[in-house]
C-alpha cells in the first residue's frame, strides 16, 4: 500500500468520489446534521483537491483511502479521511495520516487538528489509539448542543 499526493495529473476524481460516500455512508442516521459529504459533487471535490492538500492511498491500482488537509496558524486540519469499507483496519488510515504528519512537518506545524460527530464513540477511539486528544465540542448551525468532537495530535 502507498500513498500519492493529488495533482493536476489525478484524474480519478469519480471514483474518489464514490470511495468517500462510500467509506462516509454508514453515518446515514446516525449524524445529525447529516455528513457534508453528501454536498460533495465532482466539481466540488475537484475544487477541493486544487484548493488543498490531499493524498490517496492505494492498494496496487485499487483507489483504498483519501485524507484532504488544511493548513492553519498553528496546525494541519485533517478533513475527509475516508477508507473504503472493503479495505478498513488493512493499515490504510494510518498511512494516509502518516502523510498528513509529514506535511504538517514539512510545514513546520506543531500539530494535527480533526474534528469527528459526537455520535461516532467508534471514530472517538480510534483517533485517540491514534494518540488525538479532546480539545472541545461545538456545534453546527442552528443546534443547541455539542454535535462535533475537535481533537488535535502534537507533533
């Protein structure tokens, strides 16, 4: 397994695409609001992938993982990490976030910063094993209680 920076050469946006609803489909009821990555068209995610930084991983030819980063003030935002149903706890996650690691190095970053849907206890833990800690709670428009987890890993 590898991973490769998404470049003005990657041209499997669709299949990208149907990979993070794919990996982001089992939140369907269980979110709410439900997942941003149902505004995600191919025009959008193309968008995206210009305006940061992203990488995917890939098992041979088979498109397993993506992790799109942000870089901030004081660290990297680490946005839409998603693995393939097919191809979860096969090492994917940490190789993608071991890419973002080395590019929040390269931009001298102290730290990587996530956030993850208080509903997600699985999602909690696993970043956590991943040595991310809490670091507060918000919510989305319009709700009154805590709907997101942020979580940061020091470098």
């Amino acid at each position: 397994m590898e991973t490769i920076r998404i470049d003005s050469r990657f041209d499997r946006f669709e299949e990208l695409l149907a990979l993070i609803l794919a990996s982001f489909a089992y939140m369907d009821g269980r979110i709410d609001p439900p997942s941003s990555a149902h505004a995600l068209t191919l025009e959008v995610l193309r968008r995206k992938a210009a305006d940061e930084i992203a990488f995917v991983a890939l098992a041979g030819p088979d498109l397993v993982g993506c992790v799109f980063c942000k870089p901030e003030t004081d660290c990297l935002y680490i946005g839409k990490l998603a693995v393939a149903p097919w191809s979860q706890r096969k090492g994917a996650g940490r190789l993608l976030l071991a890419a973002a690691e080395e590019m929040a190095r390269d931009l001298k970053l102290p730290a990587l910063r996530l956030q993850t849907r208080i509903e997600l206890s699985e999602n909690h833990a696993t970043f956590s094993a991943w040595g991310f800690v809490e670091t507060g709670r918000s919510a989305h428009p319009g709700f009154t209680r805590p709907t997101s987890i942020e979580m940061r890993k020091r470098l």
